[in-house]
C-alpha cells in the first residue's frame, strides 16, 4: 500500500498537473484576498483575521479537488491497467486508500504555501486594536478554521474518489464530483431555506457540509463535527469499493455482491450509529484565544452552588414552531446552552420548548400569546415569500423562567419587531448566539438571589441626574435595587446601601456630608468616585471656539480622597489616542480631539485587571490624572485601572482649551511637557484610615447613639477623575406638546464616524467598565468573566496598509508560487539524484 500510495503522490508532483492544480489554488485565492475588491478582501475589510479566505477556498477546491481525482481510477479503467492491480496482492480498499490519502496529501501541500497569508496578517496587525493581554491575531482560531479548511478538502477527495471509481469518462468523473461537492457543502444549506421543509430544514442543514464547517471555522472543534466529517469520508470511500468490487464479478451477479454489500451496510448502520450516539455528548473545545464560545468558570461554579439554586429552574422556551433555519440555529442553540448548563447543575436546571402556535384551537394558542406577552416575552414578525404569495408568520424569541414553582423571570433572546423577508438572518442568529451564555446565567443570578444589594446615586452637589447615567441604570437595575439618596446631613443616609456611586459633583460637599460617607466606607460600604477635578465650560468652547479648564474646590480632594490613596490633579490631558468631535464651521465637522482620551485598559507594567479584560476603549472627556500617594500605607492595595497612552501630555489648570488644537500636531510626549502613561482611575482596595481621626469631638466620637470608626473593615473602592465615563447623552424632541427624551447608549459613538469597509470606527467599553467595576467592588464576579468575553475587534494598521498596498497585493501573489516553485525544483532535483544513481 505503501508504495502504491507513493506512485500516486509522484504521479501527481513529477508531472506539471500537480503543480498546475497547486499554482490556481494559490493563485485565485491570493486574488481574492488581496487585489479583487468585494467581501473577501484583506485590505479593504481591515480586519487582522483570515475569514475571507476560509470563505472563498472551499468553493475553489469544489472545482480543482474533483479535476485531480477525476483521473485515480478513469484513467486506469480506461487503459486497462486497473486490471494489473486487481492482480497485485493488495486488497481493493487498500488500492482506494493510497489513491485517496495521495490526494488528500496534495490538499495538504497546496494549504501550506497559504500559512504566508497568516504571516502578513500578523505584520500588518494593528498592536493598538488589542489590549495588552491579547494578540493581534487569534492563531488557535485561525488554526482550528485550518483544520476544517482541511477537512472539507479531505472529504471532497473522497467524493472524487468515489466518482472517479463510477466511470470510466474522466469528464462524467468530473461532473460528477463537481456537482456532488457542491451539493454536499452548499446545495443542502441552500435547500433547507424553503419553507415547504418545514421542520425538516435543521435536518437538511446538519447532513451538508456548510454547517458543521461554520461550526469550526468559527474556533470551535466539536466532536461531532470531526465525527461527521470523518463519516462521510469513510462513507464515500466504502461507495467506491463497493463499486470497484462489483465490476470484478463476472456479469455483476446480485448473488456475489451481497456479501460486500452487507459488509458496507453494516458499515453504514454503524456509522450512523455512532453519529447518533456522539450527538448525546457535549464534547467540545473552543481553541479561540478570549474562549468566546465556552462557559465561564463563575457561570459554572454557580451552577454547582447547591446553596444558591435550592430548587428547580425550569425554563418554558417559547422558540419553537415552524422556524426559518437561522432561527432554528437559535433555538437549538438555547437547547444546547441549556444542556450544559445541566451537566454542572444536574436536574436542579430543567426546560421544555413550546409552540405558541402548536395547538389545534385557535383560542388556546392566543391565551397562550396573551400570557407570554404579559410576561414580558416580545413577539416578531417574520415576511416570508412562500409559491409567490407573501405572509406573515409571528415567533417569540424568550424564554419563561419558573423557580420554585412560580413565574419569576422571563429572558428575550433578540428584540426585533419585524424581519424582512429579503433580510440576511445570519449575523442575528450569530449575536444571538453569542450572548446566549449571558442573558442565560443572568436569569439565574437574578432567580435565585435571596436579596439584592442596594446601589444608590448620590445627588444634592449637582451630580448627574437619572437620565445622564441611564444606560448604567439600565443594566444595573435587573441585579440591584437602584435608588438616589441626599444626605443632607442625616448621620444614617446610607444605613441601608450597600454601594454609592458619586457620579460628578459640581457643588462643595459639607463636612456633614463627608463624614457620613467617610463612616459609611469604615463600615465596610463601597464607593465609585467619578470626579473632574477640572471645571470646563463646553458652551463657551462650542460658540466661540475657546474656553478655559478652572480647577473644582468640592471639599473632597485634598483631605478625604488624598487620605484614601489618591490625589486628584487639576489638570487635563490631551492624547493622540482620541475620540471625535463635532467642530462647528470645520471643513471636517467631525475631528480627532486630543481632549478626549481613549484610555488604555491596563496599569503602568502593562498589565490588565479583570474589570478591564477584553472591554472596548474607554471614551473619557477633558480628564485629568490622578497620583498614587500614602505608598507607605500597606494596608491599602492600590492598582491604576486605567491610563492615558504613552503618547500624551498634560495642561495644568487653568488649562486653554481651544479649536486651534486641531490645527496643530502637538509633540507628545517629547519629554518637555510630561512623561504620558497618566493614570485616570484607581482601584484602592483594604483598611482605609478615616481623614476625620483627632478632628471629632470627644463628646461626639464616644457617643452611644453612633459609634465613630477610624479604621475601616475591609472594603473597596474606586476613583476615577473624569466624571463622563459615567455619563451617557440624552437625546431630546417636543411629540405631541410634550418633551421627550431618550439616552444613548455608553457604547454607541454620537458622532457616527465610519470605517472604510462601513463599520462603527468607535465602539466604547464606558458602559462594561462600569458594571464591571461595581461587581467586583461588591463581590459578585458570577458575571464578570461573561461580560469581559467582549470580543476584541482585531484590525489592520491603516496607515502600514495603505503604505505598502501595492506591495501587499504583489507579495502575496508572487510568494506563494515563489515557494511552490522552490518545492517543485527540490522536487526535481532529488528524483534527478535518484535516479542517476
């Protein structure tokens, strides 16, 4: 078998049709990679990964794996010379496996030369689209998408096998391949989008080849995905012995075939058998290097926390019926979520899918809808075109969530109110998926919480209002009692708060006041500071194009938050790495504007804390930099959250702030003005000393009705010197006589800038750092690791890019097929050596 395998491989790399095969393989997909403008494009995509690439090969090797398997066993029929084999002492099986593995070989080979795509990626990755902790480019992903990449290949060798042993036409060989890779990987998927499947359509998705292959492309080596690749190989390869064996029989008697037909029945029947057995199992490993598509280590040590779920959760999922396909992966996305959420929980976690259709009284199904609908389960409109006529077909994307026997919760897996039907549902059924994990674990955190700790908003010094810090309340109020508390001098304002978030003052604080916070945190509260230390007039700055950065007095800097381990410095800083802003009267209208930050996620050793791991850049406007002081106090642990880039500089108070900037391209750090890397939030963590220690009468400090502490009990708390990080904008219209307003989201970039390729330029982590924060001052880190999944967008150095395109485009053309050549010249010259001797 050995040497029959070789002799295939030599047949196919000592003549040029090998290397023909190779060159157009490597060819037209470095043309669509890097010169042929469209979806696929490197350059124009800017994206540091290799997506198009794993999107355009297997259409390629649809055409090219069938042209070189077409001649394995055609060939040989037709000249005669497979009856030679059938007389060496080798069996048939063997002679299809030396056929196939030397043509799975030649996939191998023509794969390697494309690794060069992978290395240009890296160089040309933008080391500033990631944070510190993660790479450019995701290699584990990019490898695995390789490895099914490599299997599909493997498989189309099979089929060509099996066509090439059908006939004895190299061209019927070829068709034929052709038509059934093509069937297998695209047809089926294409297929299961008409509605007169039904149910069937999920069905159809799973037997093609598109499906299971996204399924790896996307990081994910699922076991039953290699199982069903390997499956159809196997498949393919009994066909063609099958085949093989009934032309050896002398008039093809039906009499000599049962017994190879019963040995590839059995083989059938065990092979799905074993696909049907490994569907049982969740045996998956997501190589993606932020392990995107895996439970978290705090979802799963909730789910095993029998002290916390002491009852049965049962969710009613309402995702059923007759589904479009996408909709479907959905659905059995939520099955499959759910299942290994019962591996960790055991039977304390339990489900069942309902059709809110499915009941033949059409009164039963509305009561039904009336319910969910009150529930809080939102329903979507769905236009499908089905023999020409249009309709309209309702889902309800949630889910019920009963615990202890009663209601409680309810969980929507995307809100949408209509879907098109000319609509792509791939990228919803995509982030649908993505945040599944999340929203899932969610409903149980919030099921089973026997209580909810309180966070309050301190007002009564100008501080932001309900609908400035919206988009954080939002999120909050679903895990915590949310409310606003004043002071005003009460000694037990706070009893009942577990978290007070101080969102920027702009009035003095009264000693009062002070000393009931300072107590508040000795008695173990937390605190989130987000403080400017700067006072900026933007009105003035908008009308007439300058303004001036005036240092605050809140009565808290110098004494308090300087005692807890931070001074707040009455300065600004400018930064290259900046966000947008509207310039009334510039040709641009929306600049870069070195005022506001884009602050870096990691403290002054580059490395990055768990709050701020994989979030989005954190927009901040006109903030000023802090210092770490009373270094010596080892009873507080102090870690710099996040900071200004290297490429930055400070104005001290008063600070000219003015349009003329933009103009300008300052000398950052050029060691005259400041040393960049400024700290903008610290988390201070440990047993705070009181600022009011020896400044408390006697008489007050050893009262009975209040005990005074001056040595906290454990605690933390976070100081941040820029009070926008917090703030979202509040959108404003008059409907009706009436005033209307509506927050924009922390994420969301007001100023709409674009990418080339179309996408959001900026997409703010404001909201996440938030969140993040207060649970981790709280304790509660059941969600932390989920939402720092928050996937990185990795991107392309524009500026390296456009630089060198031409340059990119040629390399990656002529490489290649450099390095092709080179294989094919040591090739040469060893079969030279050889067989001179």
């Amino acid at each position: 078998m050995t040497a029959l395998y070789l002799k295939e491989l030599r047949s196919f790399l000592g003549s040029i049709i090998g290397y023909i095969f190779i060159a157009i393989f490597l060819v037209t997909n470095s043309l669509f990679l890097w010169v042929f403008s469209g979806d696929t494009n490197v350059i124009e995509g800017g994206t540091a990964d290799l997506k198009g690439f794993f999107l355009i090969s297997p259409l390629i090797l649809c055409v090219l794996v069938p042209a070189i398997t077409m001649r394995s066993f055609s060939e040989e029929k037709r000249t005669g010379t497979i009856e030679l084999l059938y007389t060496k002492p080798i069996s048939d099986f063997s002679i299809i496996l030396s056929k196939y593995l030397a043509g799975v070989t030649l996939v191998f080979i023509s794969l390697l030369p494309t690794l060069l795509y992978l290395v240009c990626i890296h160089y040309l990755g933008d080391t500033m689209s990631a944070s510190s902790d993660v790479s450019v480019v995701d290699d584990a992903a990019a490898i695995t998408s390789y490895i099914g990449l490599f299997l599909v290949g493997a498989c189309f060798v099979a089929i060509g096998t099996f066509s090439s042993a059908t006939t004895n036409s190299q061209i019927v060989s070829f068709i034929l391949a052709m038509f059934l890779c093509w069937f297998l990987f695209f047809g089926l998927d294409l297929l299961a989008v008409y509605s007169q499947f039904g149910s069937l359509d999920i069905l159809i998705k799973n037997l093609g080849f598109m499906e299971h292959y996204h399924a790896i492309q996307k990081g994910v080596l699922d076991f039953k995905d290699v199982v069903y690749f390997l499956t159809v190989i196997i498949l393919f390869l009994l066909f063609s012995h099958l085949r093989l064996a009934s032309r050896k029989l002398d008039g093809f008697k039906l009499l000599d075939m049962r017994p190879a037909v019963l040995q590839v029945r059995l083989a059938i029947v065990g092979l799905f058998l074993v696909n049907y057995i490994v569907a049982f199992f969740v045996l998956r490993w997501d190589l993606t290097e932020d392990k995107r598509h895996s439970l978290s280590p705090n979802t799963i040590a909730m789910l095993e926390d029998e002290d916390r779920i002491n009852d049965r959760i049962f969710f009613k999922v309402y995702l059923e019926g007759d589904l479009p396909a996408d909709i479907r992966k959905i659905r059995n996305a939520v099955q499959e979520k759910l299942d290994e959420f019962i591996i960790y929980s055991g039977d304390k976690i339990q489900y069942e899918f309902i059709d809110p259709n499915g009941d033949e009284d059409a009164d039963y199904n509305l009561e039904v809808q009336k319910n969910i609908y009150s529930e809080g389960i939102r329903p979507c409109d769905m236009e499908i075109i089905s023999s020409g006529e249009a309709k309209v077909n309702t889902i309800w994307p949630g889910a019920l969530i009963e615990y202890k026997g009663m209601t409680v919760d309810q969980v929507q897996f995307f809100n949408r109110r209509i879907i098109r039907n000319n609509e792509d549902l791939t990228g919803l059924a995509e982030r649908a998926i993505n945040n599944l994990e999340y929203k899932l674990i969610s409903a149980v955190r919030r099921v089973t919480a026997e209580s909810k700790k309180t966070v309050a908003f301190l007002q009564g010094q100008g501080e932001l209002d309900a609908w400035q810090t919206a988009d954080v309340r939002n999120s909050l109020k679903r895990y915590y009692l949310i409310e606003d508390v004043e002071i005003g001098g009460q000694i037990n304002a706070l009893n009942d708060v577990d978290a007070l978030i101080v969102a920027q003052p702009k009035e003095r604080f009264t000693e009062k006041d002070k000393f009931v916070i300072d107590q508040f945190i000795m008695n173990g509260g937390r605190v989130m500071w987000f403080v400017d230390p700067l006072d900026v007039n933007r009105d003035s700055l908008y009308y007439t194009g300058q303004t001036f950065g005036i240092g605050y007095d809140l009565n808290i800097e110098k004494d308090m938050i300087y005692k807890y381990g931070v001074r707040l410095n009455p300065d600004v800083i400018i930064d290259k790495e900046c966000g947008p802003l509207y310039v009334p009267g510039h040709p641009l209208e929306v600049v870069d504007w070195y005022f506001y930050p884009l602050l870096e996620r990691e403290d002054l050793n580059g490395k990055t804390h768990a709050i701020t791991k994989n979030i989005d850049p954190i927009k901040s406007e006109y903030a000023s930099s802090l210092d770490i002081v009373n270094e010596e106090d080892t009873n507080v642990k102090k870690t710099v959250l996040l900071k200004s880039s290297y490429n930055s500089q400070i104005f001290r108070s008063p600070a000219r702030i003015n349009y003329g900037i933009i103009d300008v391209d300052p000398k950052f750090n050029d060691g005259s003005e400041g040393r960049g890397d400024y700290p903008v939030a610290v988390l201070l963590e440990g047993r705070f000393s009181s600022p009011f220690e020896n400044r408390i009468s006697t008489a007050f400090a050893e009262s009975s009705d209040f005990k005074t502490k001056y040595l906290s009990d454990s605690t933390k708390m976070l100081v941040v010197s820029d009070g926008d990080i917090i703030r979202n904008e509040v959108d404003s219209a008059l409907f009706e006589d009436q005033m209307r307003y509506r927050a924009i989201p922390l994420n969301v970039d007001v100023f709409g800038v674009m990418n080339q390729n179309g996408t959001p330029k900026y997409a703010y982590g404001n909201r996440d750092f938030v969140l993040n924060s207060l649970d981790y001052l709280l304790e509660d880190h059941s969600l932390l690791d989920i939402r720092t999944k928050t996937i990185t967008l990795r991107m392309l150095d524009p500026e390296l890019v456009s630089e060198n395109k031409n340059f990119w485009k040629t390399f990656n053309i002529m490489m290649p097929l450099f390095l092709l050549a080179l294989m094919a010249f040591v090739q040469y010259f060893v079969r030279r050596e050889r067989y001179a001797k």
